[in-house]
C-alpha cells in the first residue's frame, strides 16, 4: 500500500495538476489522485513529465461519467469515455472509481440495481479494453437512506451483487467510514481477493453511535479511535492489497488550514496509522 494525495478531498484547492503534483512531493506522498479531464487537455506526455520532475506516481481517477442522471448526459459521457480510457492507459494508470448513492425515491432496489447495470457494463467494457479496472463505493450510514422510499446498495455484501451484475473488471472503493458505518468487520475484507480492492480511503468518525453518523462529518485517520483503522488496514494488508491509500475525511478544521497545513496534517495522520497497522 501506498498513501495517496487528493488535494480536493482534504478541502485544498490547487490551481492544476501541477500544484498538485509539487504539494504531494513536498509533503511525502507516494501518490496522486487527479483528474483524468485536465490530463486529458494536458496531453499524456506532459502528465508523465510532471510526475516524474515530481517524483510522485499517478495513483487513480475519479469515473468520468455521470450515470445517474438522465440518458442524454449519460451518453455523451459514455461516447466520450474511449478517448479518456486511452490517456488513462497511456499514463499507465488502471484505477478508476465512484460511489454508488445508497437510497432513491423512484426505484426499488431490482429497478435500480438493472439501470445501475445498464449503464455501467458499456462503461467497463471500454475500460477494460485499456487494462482499467473500475471500484464502486457503498455508502454506508443509515442517516443517508433515512427518510428516502427505497434502499438501495450501503453495504458490501450488497455492493457484490451490483458488482457481479456489471461484470468482472468491477470492484470495491473501500472507505473506512463506510465499512464502519455499514457494522462492518474485519471478516467482511479477508475474504477478498486483492484484485477486487481497486481503491482505498480512510477517516476517522466524531464520537455518536454508528447509526448517528453523518456522512459529510468526519475526522482525519485515527483522531478519535472510532473507527478501528488497525483491523481496517491490517486486513486489507494481509489480503496482499498494494494500492493507494487517500484520505476523505470531510473535516472543517481541515478545510479551513492553509494547504500547506492541511497537506502536512493529512501525511502525519496517514504516517502514524500506517505505522499502527503494521504497514511502515
């Protein structure tokens, strides 16, 4: 495993890849999470050049393609998803990912679970003519499905049917919070493989109960001991997971630090459960 920058995840806004790249290097991550539209504009050569003056691997991108709205907007993404696949491949980058909204008002879940399969076979057919394997994120606290007609997918076992429905270059973004939120344990991760482990993001909770949580109210990793990111980190190791680790931890202190600040807070969390897991 690796650690992981994403500026836009800790609340830090960069002005392009660039900066980025240069704020990873200074801080001492291993990696970058970016956009795969800029990079695409920058041109594959330029990307390769960046992170090599940088000295910082391109970890993974966010899925370029909006599948939960309407069709008009999903095609145009899904036409324009070849040519994006092919900057991704030339960067030698196979990791994408996105969440999966865990409740809807018009669907049920076998209505639901079908669009979700719809439209994201074509999407992972494309990446995976490109060596591009895509994860999907649950979302996991009861407060995101509280007051919504249907449930949808918050959980791993139920993320495995949509999974299995869209087809085998499909995967896991596994988040803490989520795993957490979700009753989750170590059992539910040692029974993957390391190749359905496509991405990984870790965070903390605020001290309320489990099915209390708020999704957009978290903490750095390991700054309340709520979330037990040992087990989380030690399980995903002893699976033979070698991939990025970011954190996501939507905390407002964080957002309010000069990037500087909040990039070198970010690295020492991440520092310190690394070493706590048994991975540094």
């Amino acid at each position: 495993m690796f650690t992981s920058l994403s500026p836009g995840a800790i609340g830090v806004k960069v002005d392009g890849l660039q900066e980025g790249l240069a704020l990873a290097a200074k801080h001492g991550f291993s990696g970058y999470h970016f956009g795969i539209g800029e990079a695409a504009q920058l041109g594959a050569t330029r990307v390769l050049e960046l992170a090599g003056e940088a000295g910082v691997r391109l970890s993974a991108f966010g899925l370029p393609l909006d599948f939960r709205s309407d069709e008009a907007a999903f095609e145009q993404d899904l036409a324009a998803l070849p040519a994006l696949a092919q900057v991704a491949a030339d960067l030698d980058v196979g990791r994408t990912a996105t969440w999966i909204t865990p409740a809807s008002e018009e669907l049920n879940f076998a209505d639901n679970l079908a669009l979700h399969a719809r439209r994201l076979q074509p999407a992972v057919a494309i990446l995976a003519d490109q060596g591009i394997r895509l994860g999907l994120e649950y979302v996991g606290p009861k407060t995101s499905r509280d007051g919504k007609k249907h449930d949808f997918v918050h959980c791993m076992d139920q993320m495995s049917e949509l999974c299995g429905a869209v087809g085998d270059n499909c995967g896991y973004l596994l988040d803490a919070w989520h795993w957490y939120t979700a009753h989750e344990d170590a059992s539910h991760l040692q029974r993957l493989s390391p190749d359905q482990v496509v991405d990984v993001h870790v965070n903390d909770a605020p001290e309320r109960s489990v099915d209390e949580q708020i999704d957009n109210q978290r903490c750095l990793p390991g700054e309340t001991g709520v979330i037990d990111i040992s087990t989380f980190l030690g399980s995903l190791k002893q699976i033979g997971y070698d991939g990025p680790v970011m954190v996501e931890p939507f905390s407002q202190p964080l957002r309010e630090m000069a990037a500087d600040d909040a990039c070198a807070a970010t690295m020492t969390a991440l520092d310190r459960v690394f070493v706590e897991s048994g991975l540094a």
